[in-house]
C-alpha cells in the first residue's frame, strides 16, 4: 500500500466502520446460535421464538449487503460469481461514462457563459485593478517574471540557439521579394512623391548657402589651374580668376536653386518623372528579374553572416538586455510604474464606462465560448484516458477511500433492519396462525 494511505485517514476510519459491521453481523450470529439453543430446552419460552425471527433475519440482511457490497470492488472471497467485482470490470465503461457526464454537466458552453454572464468580468476586473494593493501584486509578478524571462535570454546557449535560429530566418527570408511588396505598397498614390520633395528641399536649402557657393568656387578654380595653367595666368594678369569663379558659382547656384524650385513646383516636372519610372523600374525588377532578386538577396546573405554584424546585433542587445534588468530591478522603476499607471487607468475607466465594459465582456465571453468548444472534447478524452490507464488496485482503494464507509452504514443498516423486518413479518405469520 502506498506511503500516503497509510496515513490516510479516511483508512482508519474505514477500518473503524468495517469492524463494527462485521461486529453487529457476528452478534446477530451468535444471537441465532443461542436462540436455536434456547428453543430446544425443554419448556423454553416462547420468547426465544421471537429471538430468533430477528437474529435469523439480521443476518440474511447482513449477509446480503455485505456480499452486495464487496461485489462493487472485488469477488467475494474470490470465487468467480457473475456480475460481481463490478468496478474493475466496468472501469472503461466507468471512465467514459464520467467522461461524458464532466463535458456535458460542468463543460456546455450555455451553463459556463450563463455564470460568466452574471460573473460580469469586467465589472470585477475594474473593481480587483481599483486596489492599490493588488497593483502592487501586479506590478510584483511581472517584476519576477521580466527577470526571468531576461535571466533565461541571457544564457548562452539560449543566446546562441536564438541567434542560430534569426540567422537561418534570415537566410531563408526573400528579401528582394518582401522588398518589392513594401515599395509597391509605399508608392501607392504617389506616396514616394512626399520623399522626393523631402530630399529636394533638402538640396535646394543647400545649395542656397554661402558655404556651398564657395565650395564650388574653389573647387572650379582648382580645376581650371589645373586644366588651363596658362589660361589662367593670362587671366591672372588682367583680373582675377577667383572672381570670375565666386560670380561663376553664384550663377551656377542659382541655377540649381531655381531649377529645384521648378521640380518642387511642378507635378509633371522631367525629375518627377525620371523618379516614378526609376521606382517603377526597380520595384519591376525586385519582383520580377530573377538575376537581380538573386543579388539582392546574396547581398543580405553576405550581411547577415557577417562577424561584426553578429557581434554589433550581440552588442545591441545585451546594452539593451541590462538597461531593462536595471530598470526592473529599482523600487521606483519606470517600465513597471508604466505598468501600475495603466493598469489603475483602466480600472478607472472600467468603473465609468460602461460601454467598454461592456466591449470587454462580450469578448470575454465570445473567446470563453470558443475556448471551451475546443477544449470540452480533449477534457472528456483527457479524463477517460486516466481513468482507463489506472491500475485496478489503486481505482479500487481511491473509490472505496471515497465511499467506503457510507457503504458500511449499509451493511450495519442492513443487519439492524433485517432484523427488524424478521421479527415483524415473524409477529405477522403468529397472529394470522392465532
């Protein structure tokens, strides 16, 4: 017998009530013994016959209820009678009958979301939020499990599983295809327009300034001593080469200004539509030219497996991994008065508006409603399959455990009314015959 029910105590107490049934059936023997003795004495009273109705009834009725009860778990002393040992014999039958009775009783879905309905989960959840104290609790629990969650990460060779895992996601990835989706999605409408005027007021505004028209100035006087020594120097001599370039530059500026000012200006501008047909073009070949998706994506590859990429991403996370382990770890932490914040806000917001909690429900109870359509069928399973793989033995000790004794109140009750009947069905056949 297991260590655990020995020091059951449900086992001493079905003990206790097996003893003083198979007392009360002993006593009820002997009390035939001794009538049968009794009336065979020479004028014996006539109490004995009486006697004797009750104790011989006592025990048919004792020994009925004691056979009617061991035949629920075993053979009565082992002999093979029909329709006895019950519970180990039924005990697939059993398991599926408990089975259904669990999925169809405690699992249909209109008696959970009928309790769900009155339960009014969001009305409690607001209600549990609009503590203090259980923020705290919230707010405790997610500290221990963000800690956990970042010790494991932190790992090696989780770090190393992840990282082996983002590598081979990335190799497979078709970067070139995925690319071209997104553009196509990004140039819709003319979209990719509003980044072209970005970049050409960008230039526009840099070419309009001092330092570029000297950049260029220079850069045309470098040129031209360059290309034209000679040139130059005769220049030189009547006036200067370095005016001629600053007023050079501040036309040529000028120029470029005005010239992006028109491309700003003008929806059908040459620039607007070299621009749309490169996009168009490149966004084509992305999902189309084979050859150039394969460089594409061979130029991911080359960068995914790279070393020092690795080892930036590696770096990148572990400052990001301690910055959050920091932060998580101080009493007045940020992300987790972030937590304590929202959470509050939503209690508030639960108890004065109805309509949300109202939101809140009607999706608590449609995923509730789901949920158990799905899991109903694997419970029953679930409970069928161990009941079955019980061990004959151990279902027979766990369910006499349970009810045993109740059932030795019926052995003791059988003694006693047996005995009862007897005599009055004894009392019955004296009156009629007198």
């Amino acid at each position: 017998m297991p260590a655990a029910l020995i020091d059951d105590p449900r086992l001493r107490e079905l003990a206790r009530m097996k003893r003083v049934s198979l007392a009360c059936l002993l006593l009820a023997l002997a009390g035939l013994f001794a009538s049968v003795v009794g009336m065979g004495q020479e004028g014996a009273p006539a109490g004995w016959a009486w006697f004797k109705a009750f104790c011989e009834a006592a025990v048919v009725g004792g020994l009925a209820d004691w056979f009617a009860v061991v035949a629920l778990f075993r053979r009565p002393m082992g002999l093979p009678i029909p329709h006895t040992a019950l519970i180990p014999r039924g005990k697939d039958r059993i398991a599926d009958s408990l089975a259904v009775f669990v999925r169809d009783s405690f699992l249909a879905p209109e008696v959970l979301l009928a309790k769900l309905r009155v339960f009014n989960p969001a009305e409690r959840l607001g209600q549990w939020l609009r503590q203090p104290e259980n923020l705290e609790t919230v707010a405790g629990s997610v500290r221990s499990m963000a800690l956990e969650a970042l010790s494991f990460l932190n790992e090696q060779a989780v770090r190393r599983a992840i990282g082996e895992f983002l590598v081979a996601q990335a190799l497979r990835w078709d970067a070139a295809a995925t690319a071209g989706s997104v553009l196509d999605v990004l140039t819709r409408g003319g979209r990719h327009q509003q980044v072209l005027d970005a970049a050409l007021q960008k230039v526009g505004d840099y070419l309009a300034t001092e330092e570029m028209r000297d950049l260029v100035a220079g850069r045309l006087v470098g040129f031209a001593r360059k290309e034209w020594p000679k040139i130059t120097a005769v220049v030189d001599t009547f006036g200067s080469v370095d005016k001629m370039a600053a007023n050079m530059s501040d036309k040529l500026a000028l120029e470029l200004v005005s010239e992006v000012h028109k491309a700003l200006s003008q929806p059908d501008h040459a620039v607007r539509q070299r621009f749309d047909a490169w996009m168009a073009d490149f966004i084509e070949r992305l999902k189309g030219d084979p050859a150039f998706a394969q460089e594409v994506n061979a130029l991911k590859d080359r960068v995914v497996q790279r070393d020092d990429v690795r080892d930036y991403l590696e770096g990148v996370w572990t400052t990001v991994r301690d910055s959050l382990e920091a932060d998580i770890r101080q009493e007045d932490s940020a992300l987790l008065g972030h937590v304590r914040t929202s959470l509050a806000a939503l209690g508030g917001r639960l108890g004065r508006d109805p309509q949300l909690a109202q939101a809140i429900n009607e999706h608590v109870l449609s995923a509730s409603g789901a949920l158990v359509e799905r899991l109903r069928e694997g419970v029953a399973g679930h409970i069928s399959a161990t009941v079955r793989a019980w061990d004959d033995r151990s279902l027979v000790q766990q369910i006499e455990l349970g009810v045993g004794r109740d059932l030795q109140f019926i052995r003791l009750n059988g003694t006693l009314v047996g005995g009862v009947i007897g005599l009055l069905l004894y009392g019955a056949t004296w009156w009629v015959a007198h």
